[in-house]
C-alpha cells in the first residue's frame, strides 16, 4: 500500500530552510521515496480541527508504511533535524492510498 507523507510547515528561516530542502530529498531516495509537490499555503476553507496556521506545505511518497518509518527515524534525517528546526516548525503525517 502506497504512503503518502505530508508536511505541514511554518518557516522561521529562509535561509536554514533552503539548507534543509537542499539535503532532504537524498534522505527521502534513500528510502524509496519521491517528493511529488511542494507549495505554499493559499486559505483554510474550514478549520474545525483548529490546525495552526501554515506557509507551505510537501508531499512525499513511499512504497510502504515500513519504508516511510525507516525514512523518519533513519540516521540520515535525523542528521538534519538541527537545520530543520531552525528552518521551520513541522507537522509531519502518513496517509495510506
């Protein structure tokens, strides 16, 4: 079952950001997986989960949940988890499709 992981992301730092967005996409190939889109926040049309305002948002994509895990929790990533909190607050989430 194909995983979609999205990210929710609030940037704090442009220029950690582009750091961060130079290097993740490896880490993500590592792991099977592809960035399939990438944009900025346009408008809540109902916000009943009471979801923290955004900028921008990505779109991943893995084989499966386990190789989505790995990609999460893999030494790679988590090598560039002090570039990304300084780029941005992150929600990050996985959808089966």
């Amino acid at each position: 079952m194909t995983i979609k992981v999205i990210g929710l992301i609030q940037l704090n730092d442009v220029e950690a950001f582009e750091q961060y967005r130079s290097k993740v996409g490896e880490t993500v190939a590592l792991y099977q997986g592809k960035i399939l889109s990438r944009g900025s926040f346009n408008q809540f049309f109902w916000n009943e989960l009471g979801c923290d305002s955004f900028s921008a948002y990505v779109e991943l994509e893995f084989p499966d949940v386990e190789l989505s895990k790995s990609w999460a929790n893999s030494p790679e990533y988590q090598d560039l988890v002090a570039i990304r909190s300084k780029a941005m607050k992150l929600t990050l989430f996985s959808i089966a499709t």
